[in-house]
C-alpha cells in the first residue's frame, strides 16, 4: 500500500458504492501495508485530481 499523506482523497474501488474517504493523518504504523478497506469490503483507491478537471471545464 502506498502510505497516502494528509489531504489525501480515497474512494471504493466497488464500482456501485462511490463513498469516500479523506486522509487527516498519515499513518505512521511500522506495519502499514494494507490498503484502507470500505465496509463493503472493497479496497479503497486514491481519487484522480478532480480539481484540475474541473478547472478546465469551467471555460465556457
């Protein structure tokens, strides 16, 4: 697993659930190498920029 940093947005990779969580805190666990888990028992992913998309499709 990635240690994700602060600000860090992760959502479910389960393509029907969409929640989301925010990293506040890295982790700073010696064992940290499992992935962050969904209650519906998928692994979370890191979001993709959404901010720079949205930046861009603002010109109109």
């Amino acid at each position: 697993m990635a240690n994700y940093a602060s600000g860090t947005v992760l959502t479910c990779s389960h393509g029907e659930c969409g929640c989301r969580v925010r990293v506040e805190s890295e982790c700073g666990c010696a064992h940290a190498d499992e992935p962050y888990v969904c209650t519906c028992g998928a692994p979370m992913v890191k979001v993709v920029d959404e901010g720079a998309e949205l930046a861009g499709s603002s010109a109109g």
